[in-house]
C-alpha cells in the first residue's frame, strides 16, 4: 500500500507542474489587439461549444445514472457504479476542457512568440501541448486514486484477496465513464470541426470568393474552434479514457493473475512514473532557429524518447522488485507495448507523408481525376492495416507468452493488458507533442489575419506541419492500445462473468469457441458495428456541414456590407458555433446509443457468450477499420499537400481539384469516424461488463 | 446408395437440357451482316481471353499440382486431392467456359429476335442465361458424383462409416481447386472488364470526343468482351464453386453428425432436386410486350418462385424419407437459408435500386460535389450491411437450435451446412435470371452499334435494367451462401484436425476459445486478409486500365483514318482484348497467391487454432466488406442512371459529373473486389483444410 501512495503524488505532481507550465504560457503577451480580438473570438465560440456541449452531455448522463442506480439497487450492480460512472465522465470531460482552454489562450501567444523566434514559439505551443498530457495523466491519476482507496477502505473488512477483487472489479465499471465522455467529445468534436470547415471553405472559398481565414468568413471562428473543439478536447477526453481504461483493465486481470495488490501497484505506479518522465522529457524540447522539419522533429523526439528511456529503466527496477525477478516478463510486455506504439506510429507516418512512395504515388493518381485518387487512397488505406495488425499480432503473442501464459493464461493476458500499459506510459509527453499541432495550426491562422510579417507565418507553418507528422505517432498509440485494452477488456469481462456466476452459485460455464453458434453470431454482430457507426458518423459530418452552408450564405445575404468588409461590420461567428455546436450534439446522440444499446441488446437475445463474440469482432473490425480510415484520410490530406506544393501540377490544376475531392472525403475519415473507433470498442466491453450481471439473469440464451 | 443415383442422373438431365437449350438459341439468326461482324469480333476477343487465360492458370494449376503431389507423397494429403484439385479447376473452368461461349453467341440472336417482340428477345436472353446455370450444376453435380463413386468404390473394404468419412473428408479437399479457378476467374474477369470499361471510356468519350459502343473505338469490343468475361465467365466460377463447395461442405459435416451415407446424400439429392426444379422454372418465364419493369420482373421471378415453391415441397419428402420425421429440422434448415437468400436479395435491390430513398437520396448528395457522393456512398454500403448480417445471423441461429443444436453440436452445425445447399438449391434457374443480364447488355450494344429501329434499342434496355435487378438477387445467394459455408467450413476444418490427430495418435486438442491468443491474433489477420486482397483488386484495376488507355491512345494515333471512320479501317480490337487480357493475367496472380500463401503461413506460426481463428476472421470481415463494396458500387451505379434519366439536371450536368466519380470508383466494388471476397473466405478455407496436416506436424506453435 505504501508504494502506490506514490499514484496520487504522480497525479498532484502532473497536475502542478501542468499549472507552472499553464502560468508560464499566460505570463507571455498575446500580442497586438487584433490577434487578441481574433484571439478572444476563437475562445468565446469554444466557451459556447463547451457549454451546450455539456448541457447535453449532462442530461445523458443523468438519465444513465438514473438507469445505473435502478440496476444497482436491484443488485445487479455494485452501489458505487453509477456514482464512479459520473466521475469518469467528468473528469474526462474536465481534462478535454482544460485542455481546450490552455489551447485557445496559447494560439495567439504563439504567433506573437513565433515572431521572437522560432524556438519561442515552440516553447509556448509545445508548454500548452504538454498541459492536457499532463492534465489528463494527472486527472486520469486522481480518479483511479480516489476510487482506490475509497473502495479498499470501503471493503477494509474483508480479507485482502476479496477486498482486492471487488475493488478492481468495481474500478473495472468506472470506464463506462470515461469511455462515454469520450465518445461523445470525438465524435462531437469530429462533427463539429468538419462541419466547420467543409462549410466555411464551400461557401467562402468557392461561392464568395475569399481567401482561407478571411475574418469576413462567418464561419471562419468555427473553423478554428473546430481546431480545438475536434483534436484537443476531443482528443484529450478520447486518451483520458484510454489512460483509464488501461489500467483499471490490467488491474482487474491482476486479481485473476494471482498478483493480489501488486498487480493493482504495477500499472499504478507505471503511470506515476510516466508522469515524472514526462515532465522530465519536457524539458529536452527546445530547437535553434532553422525551420527545418528534421531538426523541429528531432527536438521534439528528443523528448519522448527521453522519457520512453527513463521509462524503460524505472520500470525494470519497478517490476522486479513488487512482483519479483521471476515475473521479469512482465517486464518485457511493458517494453513490447512502447516498441508496439512506437512501430505503428511509424508505420502510420509511412503510409501518410509524403516523404514516402505510397503518398507520393497516391499524389500522381490524381492526374486522371478524383475516381483515381479515391481508389488509390482506399487502396492504400486498407493495405496499411497490414503492419498494425502484425504488429498487434506479434505483441500480443510476445508479450502473453513471455509473462507467464504458457504456465497460466491469466499471467499471459495480464502481460497484454500490461503492454497497453506501457504503451501509453508516456502519454504526458506523446500527447503534448499532439496537441501541440493545432496549437501551431491556429497560431498560423491568426498570423495570417492579423497580417504578421512572412517569416512569422513561415515559422507557425513549420510548427503545424511537423505537427501532422506527431499527430501521426499520437495516432499510433491510441489505436494499439486501444486495440491491446479491448483484448484485455474481453477477459476482464470473462473474470466479470464467472465471477457472478460463483457470487450468485449459478451453474454456467462460459463457452467461448468460435464455433459457438452464439460467439459465431456474436463476432458476425460485433465484426458488422463499426461499419454501421462508421456509416452514422460520416453522414452525420454531411448533414451538419450542410446546415452551416445554409447558415453562412444567409449572412452573406442579410448583414449589409459584410462581404464588402465595410469598416466595424462583423459576422455573428457564435452563431456559426453554435449551429456547429447544436449539429454536433444532435448527430452524436444516435452514434453513441448505438454503442451503448447493441450490447445490450446482444447480451439479452444472445447471451454472455455472445456479447464476448461480439466484443471481438468489434475488437478487429474497428481496429481494422480505424487504421485504414486514418491512414487513407492522412494520406490524402498529404497528397493534397504535396501537390499545392508544386507537384503534378500545383495548385488549381485539376489534379489538385481532384485531390481536394480526397481530402474531403478524408475529413471525416481521420477525424471522425476513425478516432471514434477507438473508443466505440472499448465503450462496447466497458457497457458489456457494466450490463453482464443483468444479461446473465434474463438473456435469452444462456 | 440407390437414392443417390439422383445425383448423377441430375446432372446428366442438366447437361442434356443444357444442351436442347443451346441448339434452340443457336437455330436464330444472327441478324444482319454488320450483326453478324460485331458479334464475331466479340467472340474472337472472348476467344483471345480464354487462351490467354487458360494458359497462364494451367501453369499455377500444374505448379500446385506438383506441390500437392510431394505433400500427398509425404503422407500429409489423400493421394487422390492433387487429381480432385484439377478437376475441380477444370470443371470450375468449363462452367464458365461454356457459360461465355453461350453468351457471346446469344448476344446478337438476342438483338435480332427483341426486333420481332419483347418476348422473343427475352427467351433468347434468358434461355442462353439457363444453358449457363444448368452446365454450371451438370458440372458441379458430375464432378461431385464421379468422385464420391470412385472413392466409396476404393475404400469399398472398409466399413460404411470409416469409409464414408474417408470419401467425404478427401472430397472436403476437392474444393480447392474449384475455388482457386473461380477466384482466377472473378479477380482476372473483374480486372479484365473494368478495365476495359473505363480505359475505352477515357480516351473514348473523353478525349477523342466519339460516343459510347462506337466501333471506332479500339477498346469497345474488349468493353463488350469484358462483359461476358467478368459477369459470365467470372460469375459462372464462382457460383460452381459456391455450389460445390456447399454440397462438400455439408457432406463432410454429415458424418460427424452422424448421418453415416443419409449426410452425403441429403445435400447431394437436393441439388438433383433443384435441377429439376429449375429445369421446370424455365418454362414459366415469358413476357408479354409491355416493356415495363414490373411485369418483365414479375416474368423472371415467376420462374424462380416455381423453382423454390418446388423444392420447398419435395424437400420436405426427401428429408423426412431419409433422415426420418425426427430430423425434420434439417428441413427447416433448408427453408431458413432459401428464405434468407431471397431476404438479402432483397435488401440488396433496396439499397441500390433507384426506386428506393437509399440510392435517391444518394443521388441528391452529387449536387454538392463528387466528395459528398462518395460519402454518402460509402456510408450507405456500410450501412446496407445490417440487414445481412442480421439475417444470416438469425439464418444460423435458427438452422442451428432447429435441426438438433442443443443435443448435439455437430447436428447443428449440420443444419447451418445444409441451409447454405437450400439457398443454393434454386441455383439453376437464379444463375439464368443473372447471366442474362450481360446477354442483354451485349445486344443494346450491338443494337446501338448496328443502327438497329429505336423501338429495338429499347427493348434491349428494358431487358438490360431488369438485369440490373435480376443480378442484385444473384449477388444475395453468392454472398449469403458464401457466409453460412464459410462458417460450415471452420467446423469441416475442425473435425478434420481432430480426424487427423486421432489417426495418427498425436496427443493435441483444439481450443478455440476466442480468449486463446492465437485463434485471437487468427481473428485479426483474418479480419486483415479482405482489407488487404481488396487492396490489391482495386490496384489493379487501375494500373491495368492505364495500360488500355495508352493503347487505346496509341491506335487513334498510329492508324490512318481510324478516328475520322474511314471504310475499310479498322481498329486492332483484338490487341487491346490482349493487353486486358495480359494485365489481368499478371494482376490476379498476387491476390491468388495470398489466398494460398496466408492460411500456410498463419498455419506454419501459430498453428491450427490460429488458422481456424483466422478462418472465423476473414470470413467475417469478408462477408461485411463484400456487402458494403458490392451495395455501395451498384448505388452509385444506379444513382448515376437516376440523374441520366433526368434527375438533379440530367446527363452532362455538374452532379452528373459527380455522379460519374462516384460509378467509376463503384466500379472495382462491385465488380472486382467485392464479388472475390465471397471466394477468397471459401478459398482460404480449402487451402487450411489440405494443409492442415501438415501444419499439425510442423507448426511452432500448436
């Protein structure tokens, strides 16, 4: 117990040393007052899109609590459930948030560092990076702490082998969450940001015929809130979820594992130590003054492969001395999942630069029109799936057979729910170098509008588009943990199910061969439920893209002298926010029920079995599919990039006209259907294991 | 063994009718001297192709020929699989062989009598579509027949059930090479015809300005070749393998269930049955001469409905006589998978007919942009794959409990088996309503080219967009049967290991829990396998169509007077008939060889529980892919037609461009990629069931 006091320390440490780095970046100017004025109105439409979007996300949640506490109170749930429910989702909720705030303070003082230097403007961007990773560690910390103890004392009377059993197992539940949160704020803020800037762009660019980031565009705020809205809050409540997810996974096998407390301790304490390597690794970020991609990556890498390093060392001392030499493999499962997170992001920044052949190649398709460019980046898209799936492939393999599985399968499958562990132990600092990236893209935006000097944009341009290659590497870890934490969730649920089985002394046995019927169908359901939220998501983008189309024409049309940019007229930007805002909210309600209700459904006709089949053909399918929507979506992006360059024709050549036909088709594979993947397998095993216990008394089939 | 003489007498019948069929449509004239030549310029590059096409699969066919051969000398295969392997390849071939040879004879005939009357034109149509869907069952049953006699007569020692399992386990293996010719024939006919299609488009339409099926253009036979070679050739393939694969499956599970010989001669007397029934179809498909939809629609379906409304009884007779009133749920069974063809099917004309809100609304989106098509498109593929995916769900779970699931798990699966042989029970007469649709589509060409009356032209159209519909039902049973014999196969796969550990003593139990790390790594690169051989199909195409369209490019250039119709000049038609013809070639190879390749290597890694996870994987994710690309490519197809007709501005208007982008990249969907999937999860299924032997002896992990 002494040692994982050391979870709560990490968690007040984050949190403070992200408050120090938070009041470094406000002590610098924000410039003249018109970036403060463009500034201001960014932050203002993030502030309208926070509050409704949790007005609504509110009322879910009181409406699911109400469900929660029923079930609870017919026992068929643990009391704390719906109460823990409450705290991961709002703490999630909270980590997006800040995460947001420091990202709309921190854009405008980026541009006016960038002007000081390159290196400036780094630091400022890179410091509001580094605040959400710290913020969602620390936050994410603080929740597993606080139920930790709560619950140890809770249970305090029962002997350490059952107490540690029904504290993980209640830990386990608090996911839904954090998970639900999460999913709400990805595919919000993925709707939102491409509804956005799909509307901006059609009816400002094409119909009006102003330039990009024209603050005469009424959309133009909601584009770059979007910005914010879709890859900082969304994505900080999507690692938050992530981050706890892991690790209340590995904990609740721990039990299993035979590990007792210890197997509660290690995930622990892995996550307090990443955060002092995290904040460690801060510190070796600074560049000099050339704008060169290779150096500005180079600085950046530099400190998250300090932190991975410090990471490797302390965790040999931390493993071997809580759980012993001979459980050294658990050791290796850490290595294997950073080495995992690590190759899957590279792969994913060799199919999607276009520093690379597949882009590049991607970028020559376009010459016979968009049809070409969009089967050529399908087509790369499904053929890189091939490395993660190898990758994942080798690591689960690895790691369950070197830390124990061939003596014990729960030793094996700890080891896989440990390497997710230790993939996303440096998440404060890859997630700093993530959020950093939009950070830069907004500073460049308002560079632009506040007519700053060329060099000043020049450097904001080298910090954005390194951040598409560090947004790659993020990429890389959310989607191999997610995958490895799912793997470990349909275990968990396993243990979730015998264990009520004993509890309650029904006579079931779990039977989960593929041949099944039930399982088989199960897979077959799960395998089909990301196409279908995919297929939910991406129209969801349409129809709300359309309604700013309407929006922003309609101001065109009645504010006088607005597309004349007649002195003191402004366009009602919150307006634009908020149909972004409303369209967001509205659209996301169904996707999120889906993943809510079809496990619900599946365990009620089909039984436990089943929702196990269904967890992992949902587990493949939407791994699958994250990766080749992600990587089909950067690609094009890319080769969009790669021909405004000057390639193949260069800008308003039809092949670029073709390309940005890929690039919009990419917008919401990479930014909304995609990401949300991640999460929807998780939620679907953290709703399944929430709802086992009901689905076990009235199912169907047994 | 008597009852089971309906086998081989069916197929003799088949042929026989086949034939009489043949002779009928071959008596028509073949229209006038411009008819005549187009029709021979076709059949001459049909011609070409199948040389061409022939040569190259025979030397893969005499490379595994070979391999097979040392492995069955080894011990670790039946010596008869290699030879069951060719005539399995062989006849798989001549279905689609003979299917062409009928087609590119009936085109004209079929032009020729559509000047007399509606009904003429489409008993020429349909009848060349039945001499097709008879040979492709006279073939599948004789080769099936000829193999279970001489196998029950070489191991006529042994005692019935040792030596029925004998014949049904080699026969299982047969499979093969059925599946690898149909995959050589779906992927090189898909590659083949769509390359063609838009090469002749690009230069044709586009560039040199000169109008669709102009004789002018060098690429318009090989168009029209294309037609017969994917949606005939291909098609005729790939259902003999579906129907074989089927039957054998079902076999091979029989014994296990214990139907000793009755488990054999169920499958193989309800395909004797469906011969008839179809044969008896025939007769009850005229038309009036109102060319509308609804009653040429109703004319066809007439057909099929005698078809199963006679198999629906005489089954009923067959199965209660042979396996007695108790197994009654076998009948059932059989019911469940006709029913769930024909619910997919339907589903499939929802999604992608113009009659419906899908495809319309699909269609509305172009006005927006060929982004917002291909969005739309996409998402409504993925959302078309509940319905299938439900269905065949409930199919399974149903066939399962019903025909004796809960006593004993290989009866059910029995039932699952048997449901994928009712579904194909009406093969006969469905094939023939599908394979008259490109008959159809080749006579409005050779209309339109031979300045046939107007009232002809449309006619032929009338003809040719019920095809469209037609060919939705067909799509329905290859797919829906694809899923239930996959899945039947994972359990013939399993019983075949068990078969081989208990005859050679080896001390090995299958665990197949999805929670086993190696069927679970199984499960994600079969959930792998489809992404990335439909990565390699949709390539494919397009380098392949760049080659036709240098060609086509190459001959307007070099040829005097070509593009100006100068008498007398003709392009080489037959050149780019070749390069289509080499292309695919030299593209199929790759896709094939992974269909082989991945199942050995997954087998020789991780062993037998890994490849039966992979199994499980692939065809998952196969069946949900194979729905969307095939639902998504025929939307945007129809959703193309619906402007042209007039909708959202018409042909040459911006959404029709739109709508073109949204076709061309439907195009290797549906026609390429897509309908290979059904093979390929069948494929890699056959190829674990040969190898498995020798993956039990030699795998790393087991």
């Amino acid at each position: 117990m002494g040692l994982l006091l050391l979870a709560p320390l990490g968690s007040i440490v984050a949190l403070l040393f992200a408050w120090y780095l938070s009041r470094t970046v406000l002590k610098k100017s924000e410039g003249n007052d018109l970036m403060k004025e463009i500034a201001k109105a960014i932050r203002e439409g993030a502030n309208a899109y926070l509050k409704r979007q949790y007005s609504g996300v509110a009322l879910f949640f009181a409406v699911m609590f109400v469900i929660l506490l029923i079930i609870a109170l017919r026992g068929y749930l643990v009391i704390f459930v719906p109460f823990a429910f409450l705290t991961g989702g709002f703490f999630s909720g909270l980590a997006g948030f800040i995460g947001m705030k420091m990202a709309t303070n921190a854009n405008a003082r980026t541009a006016n560092a960038a002007s000081e230097s390159l290196n400036s403007g780094l630091r400022v961007a890179f410091s509001s990076g580094a605040v959400m990773g710290l913020v969602v560690v620390g936050l994410g910390l603080f929740d597993l702490s606080f139920w930790y103890y709560f619950l140890s004392w809770w249970y305090r009377a029962l002997p350490e082998a059952a107490r540690i059993q029904n504290v993980t197992s209640a830990m386990l539940t608090f996911g839904m969450g954090a998970s639900s949160m999460a999913l709400f704020a990805r595919v919000g803020g993925g709707i939102f940001t491409k509804a956005a800037d799909v509307g901006a762009d059609l009816v400002g660019k094409v119909e009006v015929g102003i330039p990009e980031d024209d603050p005469r565009n009424p959309a133009v705020i909601a584009d770059n809130v979007g910005d914010n809205v879709g890859d900082v809050a969304g994505m900080g409540a999507d690692l938050y979820e992530s981050y706890v997810g892991s690790i209340v996974a590995t904990s609740a096998l721990g039990v299993a594992a035979g590990y007792g407390v210890d197997g509660v301790t290690v995930p622990m304490i892995m996550a307090a130590v990443g955060v002092v390597a995290s904040i460690i690794g801060t510190f070796f970020v600074k560049s000099g003054e050339k704008a060169e991609q290779k150096t500005l990556l180079k600085a950046l890498r530099r400190g998250t492969y300090v932190s991975a390093g410090l990471i490797v060392i302390i965790s040999y001392f931390l493993v071997t001395s809580i759980l012993g030499k001979e459980n050294i493999g658990v050791y290796f499962a850490i290595l294997i999942g950073l080495l995992a997170g690590i190759i899957i992001g590279l792969s994913t920044e060799y199919f999607t630069s276009d520093s690379y052949k597949p882009t590049k190649e991607l970028a020559g398709t376009s010459l016979t029109g968009p049809a070409t460019i969009i089967i050529g980046g399908l087509s790369l898209g499904m053929l890189s799936t091939i490395v993660p799936v190898v990758v994942v492939a080798v690591a689960v393999l690895a790691s369950y057979f070197l830390s124990g599985g061939t003596e014990s399968f729960n030793k094996g499958i700890y080891g896989v729910a440990i390497s997710a562990v230790g993939m996303l132990s440096t998440l404060g600092i890859t997630l700093a170098t993530d959020a950093y990236g939009p950070v830069a893209d907004n500073a460049g935006g308002i560079a632009e509008m506040a007519h700053l000097p060329e060099h000043v944009r020049e450097r904001t341009d080298a910090l954005d588009s390194l951040g598409n290659t560090t947004a790659a590497t993020g990429k890389g870890f959310a989607i191999g943990s997610a995958a490895l934490t799912a793997l470990a969730l349909i275990a968990a649920y396993k243990d979730e199910v015998d264990l009520i089985v004993k509890k309650e002394g029904l006579s079931f046995n779990m039977d989960l061969s593929i041949l099944n019927p039930t399982v088989l169908i199960g897979l077959f359901i799960g395998g089909m439920l990301p196409f279908l939220f995919s297929s939910m998501t991406m129209k969801a983008v349409g129809r709300a893209a359309q309604n700013i189309v309407f929006e922003v024409r309609r101001q065109f049309k009645e504010i006088k002298g607005l597309k004349e940019g007649k002195q003191g007229v402004k366009p009602d930007y919150a307006k634009c926010v908020d149909i972004c805002t409303r369209g967001a909210q509205k659209e996301m309600i169904m996707p999120a029920l889906l993943a809510i209700i079809v496990p619900i459904i599946v365990g009620l006709t089909i039984g436990v079995n089943g929702v196990a089949g269904m967890l992992a053909g949902s587990t493949v399918t939407g791994f699958v599919l994250a990766i080749m929507m992600a990587n089909s979506g950067g690609a094009w992006d890319n080769a969009k990039k790669y021909i405004e360059a000057g390639n193949h024709g260069g800008k308003g050549s039809d092949s670029h006209k073709a390309a940005v036909v890929g690039d919009t088709v990419g917008d919401p594979f990479k930014d909304t259907s995609g990401p949300s993947l991640n999460i929807l397998i998780k939620l679907v095993s953290m709703v399944s294991v929430v709802f086992a216990s009901l689905v076990l008394h009235i199912s169907l089939f047994k």
